[in-house]
C-alpha cells in the first residue's frame, strides 16, 4: 500500500493539528507503510506556542491529496466539507473523531473510533493504550495542549471526566504544570491587537441555516473582553460587509474571556428579538453579556436554533 | 433517558440478532436505563437453529421506534435504508458495524467502533474485554454463531485472523466443538425445499447500480447444489418475473455449496457476454460453476461492476 496522510479538519485547531501527530506516530509505530501527519491549514498562534514549546514542527500544509496518494485518515473531523478538497476520491482507512457524523460516506469498510467526549486526543491515548505503545514526551504534550484547547482548561461543558483523567495523565508523561502552562497557551491564542477586525470575524466562524435564515457565529477568545470592545465599531462594520457579501441574515459574534468563562455577544442583522429570546436576554448598543457561557456547540447554537425555527 | 433498542440490519441475519442480544447485555451491565435487543425482522433458520441450541429468545421484531423510545444502538449495519423506517428522527447513541459508512448521518455526538473484520460479535468481544464484562455462556454461544455465519465457518474471503481467534475465544467459553457446531448450524440454514422459488431468491439478495443497469444479485446457501438446480425451471420462471416486476436488467443467482466452497451461478436478463467476462468463464444452460467463490461483497460485486461500467 502506498503512503498514508492523516489530518485534521480546514482551519486546524489544536487538536486537528495535535491528533494529526499523535495518530500518525502511533500508526507509525503499528504499520509498514509510511504514514504522515499533514494540516490543511497553518497553525494557529496558540497550536504554534504549543508546538514551539513541546519542540514540534509544523505539519505540512496540504489541500488536496490525490496527487501524493490515495489513502488517508481523518481526525477530529469527517464531514467531507470540512476535509481535504478531493476527500471524496480517497481511500479513507480510518477516522478516529468525537464530532457528530455527516456528509460522510466510504466505498469500503474502514477503521472508525468516535467517543461523545471533549477532545480527540481523549480518545487517541487510549488507542495508544490499546496497542501498549509508549507516547514520546513531545507527543503527550501537544495531546494535553488538543485537551486544554479544546476544553478550554476543562471550563467548557462539553468537557467530560474521562477527557479531565487524560490530561493528567498526560501532563505526568512530558512532566508539565498543566495549569500553568494551560493558561500560557490559551493566552497565546488572544493576540489580537495586531490582527484586522475582518481576519477576527473569521478565526474561527460557522454558518448554520435556522429557520427561514441563514446564521453565521464567530468566536474570539480572549483575556479581556475591553480590549476587544473598544474595537466595537470597526468590528460591526466588517460584519455588515461579511452579512451583504455572503447573504448571512444575522452574525451573532461570541467574544469569549478564558479567564472567567463568561461571553459577551456582539450582534448585527436581524432578528435581535429572536436572539433575546433565545438567551432571556436584552441587548444594549448589540451587546449582552452572557455568564457561564463558553461552548457554541452546547450553549449558543441550540438555544438559537430554538429561537428560529 | 428513556429506554434504550439495539438492534441490526432489516432482514436479519446471525450477525444481525446475535450482535444486538451481545451489545444490549454489555450495555445493561454499564448502564442506568433499560437497553432491549429487538430485531428488524424474524430469524432465519439457522439463527432460529443457533437461538434453540444455547436457549435464547429471539428478539421482540420491531419495524419503527417512535412509539416506544427515541434512543437506539445499531449493531451490524448503518445505513439507514436498512434499518427502522423511521431511525431519521431517532438519537443514535451508539453503532458497533464492520460495514462500509454510506447514507448514515446524526445530530449530535456519538460513540461509534468500526473495523474492517469479518464479522461485528468479533469487534463486541473486543468490547467485553475492553469492560472487562465477563460474557454469559449463551451470549458467547450466539455470538460464535453469528462468526461462523458471517464467514461461512473461516472460508470465507471476508475472514479475518481476529475473527477465527475471537471464535476460539468464545467456543471456549460456551464450551462448544466450533466445527462440528458450525457445519450443523450452517446446514440448518439450508432447509430449502420446502420454500417456493420467489422466496429463496429474496432470502438474502441484494440491488446494485452497475453503468446502466440495474442488477439484483441474490445468494443461496446449500450442501446440495443438485437439490436446487433440480428446481431450474422453477427459479428462472421466477428470475423472470422478479425482473419484470421490479426492473431488474439482470439477476444473479449465487448457489453456494459450503461445505466445498464453491457456487453456482444462474443468470437470467441481460447482458450474459459481460457477466462471462467478469469471471472469465462460459455460461452453459445459463449456469457457470465459480470454483472458490463464496463471497458476494468480495468476489462477486467487485467483478461485475468492472464488467458493467
């Protein structure tokens, strides 16, 4: 069999890009063919502190991949929009994810290990268990920095107890105060100043259909909420110009503080009201702070698809 | 959370019963709610056969869930054309397959284990080990018979070596001699002359898309081939009207001998020169004897389909 490339989802985060390593280490270690940890994207400022402080390369930023090979495996995503821009023509050998299953489809029977838990690098330490293979030290530390991301220090609720027994467990292996280097990474992430409020909106943005219209929800995450909106206006203005050019009704922008796991939402589009409802909340100059709220998975967009439909 | 179903793929099989009674009892043992093994349809007679010997119930047949419960559990297949008519608007919770993934599709997270081995109560053993759920000797008895089943007592291209040592495993454990079981167990599906001809050719066939046409290919278990093709006439009469009726261009009839590990094919439709050719082979009296073939995913589908497009 020839080659084998593993990667995460476009725009890679953490984990994509964490997961993507960790696998293909492991199935390094249980397979004969060359397998290689690739990215369809480059990393973010937050996976490149990570991987600069584990001592890690990059992965190789790929978008296509029938001109290299023709077998694959996915992490910590499988609906083909989100995948490489042939996925459909490749031999996908396995996934290993913790997302829903859609727009996903194999000629032949593969390899599929999803868990409903935080992280996919949650369940590749026990696939590294499975097989007893011993994880590298730098490999166990960008696995606990996928876990810190995505959970964001274990404050998000789609955080679980079994992805909390990993991290530890992992943090004991590369020897790292999770705590305090958890806190260093995410902070790594909020460098924001330098960065224009059009590049903000899309860092990390999702379009949902909702009824009769057509949602877009950015998040941000950042240690100070001020910081970003003092930034207020111009980040309005290029979310109208994002709602014209794209035929987004609405953009409901979560700007998230890590520190305390609180949220403000910045909201341009319509309808206001239906955002109110969804959150009991109301808005003032398009803002409302909402307490406790750090997972758009599991706290906004529900609520929101409520609203809608 | 309500009660939980299990259950397998619609006209079910060993694999289809035997894995859903293996998966709902693992599940009851690690789980609050009330998980129920049901099947999609009755047993076939050597699942009734297999039940008998190691004194289980057959699982209660269902068609929809709705009406009792929204939260399921596939076991042996995923595709939801066929599983309940109304498993679009279930909670899928959790699949255990080691079928390809096609028009399958959830809200929300799951739990989700494929491997590309022979049989799914090969990958449920794994689970119960994996829990460290010690396996009843019924349980363990069902779910030996539906490996022997599935490949055919290990002659079947779709074995793999886990799937003959998770046999042994469990022969073991039900203390059962697997060959001499298997063959008895395997002849008891054989039962065939009691049955008209427009029933044996849709006890387990399967529709295909192939270039322009549309092709049904049904499969037969026998220790006899004489026994069936003494009823030729009968069974092309049928063909005929089988095509007619649904649009069928072609239908393929694979006449498995398992004691020898051959089959028999009987063709009815057009075009006979590209099934010729996909096997290499002259059809005689609309007959060719396939030496080694037992396998239609593996050695039947394939062929054909390079042959038809």
């Amino acid at each position: 069999m020839s080659k084998i490339l593993v990667f995460g989802h476009q725009n890679p985060d953490t984990d994509a890009i964490g997961a993507a390593i960790a696998f293909a280490y492991l199935q390094n270690t249980l397979r004969e063919e060359d397998v290689e940890a690739v990215a369809l994207g480059t990393p973010s400022e937050e996976t490149q502190y990570a991987l600069d402080h584990f001592g890690l390369k990059a992965p190789r930023v790929i978008s296509t991949v029938k001109d290299e090979t023709t077998n694959v495996m996915l992490v910590d995503h499988n609906e083909f929009q989100q995948s490489a821009a042939d996925i459909a023509e490749a031999n996908i050998l396995a996934v290993v994810d913790h997302h829903r299953i859609a727009n996903f489809e194999t000629a032949n029977p593969l390899y599929y290990r999803a868990e409903p838990v935080g992280c996919t690098s949650t369940i590749i330490l026990k696939l590294y268990k499975e097989e007893q293979v011993a994880i590298p030290e730098p490999i166990a530390g960008i696995m606990l920095s996928a876990i810190i991301s995505d959970t964001l220090l274990f404050k998000s609720p789609t955080c679980t107890p079994a992805d909390i027994v990993a991290a530890k467990e992992l943090a004991e292996i590369c020897e790292t105060d999770y705590q305090a280097y958890g806190l260093e990474m995410l902070k790594a992430g909020t460098n924001l100043s330098d960065k224009p409020a059009s590049v903000l909106l899309d860092l990390d943005a999702k379009s949902f259909p909702m009824g009769e219209k057509n949602i877009r929800i950015g998040q941000i995450n950042t240690v100070d909420l001020k910081e970003v909106f003092d930034r207020q206006a111009e980040l309005e203005a290029a979310m109208v110009v994002e709602n014209e050019k794209h035929g987004y009704d609405l953009f409901v922008l979560i700007v998230t503080n890590i520190l305390d796991s609180d949220s403000e939402l910045l909201v341009v589009g319509e309808s206001k009201e239906k955002v109110e409802a969804a959150f009991n909340i109301s808005l003032e100059n398009n803002r409302a702070l909402l307490k406790g709220v750090v997972s758009r998975k599991k706290q906004v967009v529900p609520q929101l698809t409520a609203a809608f439909s």
